[in-house]
C-alpha cells in the first residue's frame, strides 16, 4: 500500500523531495501557501539567486534535471571578484587547480521547472494557496486555510491525513528580470563589494541582469530611512555600483520591500517516529542534498520509514551543525576577510599546497563545494588546515612536508 506524503513552504526542495518519492510509488500531496509561480510574472521573497554546488547537482542528477540548469539555465561562476571601496576588483578563484566552478541559478526559475517535473508524476497532487495552521504529526494529520483569492471570503479549512509528513518550510524567492543586451559586469563571478560588519554581493541571471543583495545590521537599514541617506550610504561604500544600478531604481527596490533575516538553525532529531521528517530550511539551512540522502537510505531500508527516519536523524546531525558553522565562516570571510592581505598569503599558500599536495591538502571551499565530502569531515580538514599555517609561519618547509605527509586526515573523496 502506498503511503502519502504532504509538504509545505519550501517549493523548489519540496518538488525536488516529491520527484524522489513519486519515482518510488508514492502518492503524494504536495503544498504551497502561496499561488502557483509559474502563473505570476513577479513573486515575493528573497532577492537572493542560487549557487549550484557539486552536490545540488547530484540531486538534481537522480531525477534527471542537472542538465537542463547547467547546461541550458546556469552561469558558470569561477571564483570571486572582490570590490574595494576605491573602486578595485581583485579575483579569488573557487578552484585554481583543476578549475570546477559553481553556477548561479534564478531562483523563481529552478522552482517553475521543479514545480513542473512534480507534475509529471501522475501520483503527485499540487495544492496552491494552502497555509499550513497546525499539525499533529504523530497522526500525520495536517490542517491548511486554503485561500479563495478573495480578499472578502474566509479561508476554508482543510485537513490531510498522511502516513509521511515532510516539512520543506522557507521558500522566500524573487527575482527582477531586466532585459538588457550585455553584461554590465563580468558574469562569471560571484560579485562581492566586502565592508567589515556589511556587505553587497550580485549573482548573474540568465536574461543578463543581476540579483543584488545587500547584507547589513538591521539597525544599519533602519538608518537609510530617506533617499538622501540611501544615495550617501551608496556613494560612499558602493561608489561603482551606483552608476550601474542607476539612482531611480536603487531608490525604488530599496524601499520596496523590508529586509529579511538570515537564520541558522540547529536542532535534533529531525524526526517523529515513522510519520515525520523535517528536511531543508525547517531543520538546519540544507535541502537538495537532505532529498539525495533520503533517497539513498530507502535504497538501503527500502520502506521502513521508522528505520529511514531515525538513521537519517543520526547521520545528518553532526554534518547540519557543521555547515551552520561553515556558513558562518563563509559569511564572516565574504564581508569582512576578503579585505585583508593575510587573506590572500593564504589563499595563495592554499593553492600552492594543493598543487603540489591534491591527495593531502584539500582547500576549505572546494572540499565543501566540489566533492561529496561530510560536512564535519570539511571543518575537521579545515581545523588541521589552520593548524598547519601556524607551523609554516615558524618552519622550513622540510618539516612542513613531513608533518602533512605524518598528520594529514585522509580525505573521503
């Protein structure tokens, strides 16, 4: 008997989960608190795009779309292009020795074509405008407002009753298309204008615009409360941008919408016994990898949901936590460490190791970005990694040579 799986909030890992399950025979419900996308030109949310890692695509692979946003829908993206306050632009590259790169995806994009996949499945229902009020999720029942569209009408209640409930909570998504004929800045890279506690980036889209996102204390935004105070904030911290964004329309986005927090979230289990399963933004800020790993222990426990959900719980922990960490790092890096000459003598010093040393020294990024490597198995790297730098600062490189050959963890490639 086939079980039933219901989701809400994040569409594009929500669509991506409901692919898995439909292709093992599951009838699944699928909802959205909001309308469909695909019928809206513009969508609330995060002006933010995606980057596609190595492991996004592998998810995507099993369900037969990694093709179709990397080769047909995704910019390339190579390294960063740092952005001085004197107008200087200085390039860190992701992966200088064998030159993998990640690739920027629109976001409103990646969710039609998944939405769209879904629907393939005749065993995958979509229900749109349904707000999820409450749960009892050791029943697996589910209670919606399902919304009319008029503002006028009551919501109507709706209740699901599932044998697996998957909560892909935090779809926040939007994207501004502007035509124009060319780049306005070199697209294969991700743009990062770092400031110390803010800072701007901008990821390129398929129709040659850019999504710019600006990163800040909110006490900061609070304080650009007038045109003249946004215009000066701009000129001063992001004097080559200005011109490229144009005064009007920075005017116009900035107070168009408020700004959105970014949150890291750690919690255990992610589980309910056999009925429920948090994965995405709702447990810990992953999601398409959450979908691969799944799909991989039901290959392993086939139907057992009790046995799936526990071991996904236990595994998925340590790695959630560790890359709340590393995006932390990775945050704190792109505002702030970019803008310091220590940071690229170790850049550098990165790249010559693994050059010389691709089975011992594995930089932080690529180990995160370009293999399969555990999420802690990365941080426990990139520990030794710091360790290791302190020891070339006072050392010849005789000893530095044995101490990687003596020390270093074995990467699980």
């Amino acid at each position: 008997m086939l079980s039933s799986t219901a989701e809400d909030g994040e569409i594009e890992v929500g669509s991506l989960s409901a692919c898995y399950f439909a292709k093992r025979g599951y009838q699944v419900d699928l909802f959205e608190y909001r309308d469909d996308i695909r019928l809206s030109e513009h969508v609330k949310g995060r002006t933010i795009n995606l980057t596609m890692s190595s492991r996004a695509r592998a998810a995507l692979r099993k369900v037969g779309l990694e093709e179709v946003f990397v080769n047909q829908h995704g910019i390339p993206l190579e390294g960063r292009m740092i952005h001085g306050t004197n107008c200087t632009r200085k390039i860190s590259p992701y992966d200088p020795r064998s030159k993998q790169c990640i690739y920027s995806v629109c976001r409103k994009y990646l969710n039609e074509v998944l939405l769209t996949a879904t629907e393939k499945y005749k065993n995958v229902t979509l229900h749109f405008n349904h707000r999820l009020v409450s749960a009892d999720l050791e029943r697996g029942k589910l209670n919606f407002q399902r919304s009319t569209g008029h503002g006028t009408s009551q919501p109507e209640v709706v209740s699901k009753t599932s044998d697996l409930v998957v909560g892909a909570d935090g779809a926040f998504s939007t994207v501004h298309s502007v035509v124009c004929p060319q780049f306005a800045m070199e697209q294969n890279y991700l743009h990062i204008w770092p400031r110390g506690t803010f800072m701007m980036i901008a990821l390129p889209n398929q129709d040659r615009s850019w999504t710019v996102t600006l990163f800040m204390p909110l006490k900061q935004f609070r304080d650009l409360d007038t045109e003249s105070a946004l215009l000066c904030f701009f000129g001063v911290h992001f004097p080559d941008a200005v011109p490229l964004i144009g005064e009007g329309k920075l005017v116009a986005d900035f107070f168009a919408g408020r700004p959105s927090s970014l949150v890291s979230i750690k919690c255990h289990p992610y589980h309910v016994g056999n009925k429920a399963v948090i994965i995405g933004d709702a447990a810990h800020a992953m999601g398409f990898e959450d979908c691969l790993i799944l799909d991989q222990l039901m290959d392993i426990h086939g139907d057992d949901l009790s046995v799936v959900l526990r071991e996904f719980s236990q595994i998925r922990n340590k790695d959630a936590e560790a890359i709340c960490d590393l995006a932390m790092y990775n945050y704190i890096e792109m505002r702030d460490l970019v803008n310091r000459r220590s940071y690229f003598i170790r850049k550098k010093l990165d790249e010559l190791l693994f050059q010389l040393f691709p089975k011992l020294w594995m930089p932080l990024y690529p180990s995160v970005t370009f293999t399969n490597m555990s999420y802690r198995s990365c941080q426990a790297n990139k520990h030794w990694q710091d360790q290791v730098r302190r020891v070339v600062v006072c050392t010849d490189m005789g000893n530095t040579l044995y101490m990687l050959r003596s020390s270093a963890p074995k990467l699980p490639l």
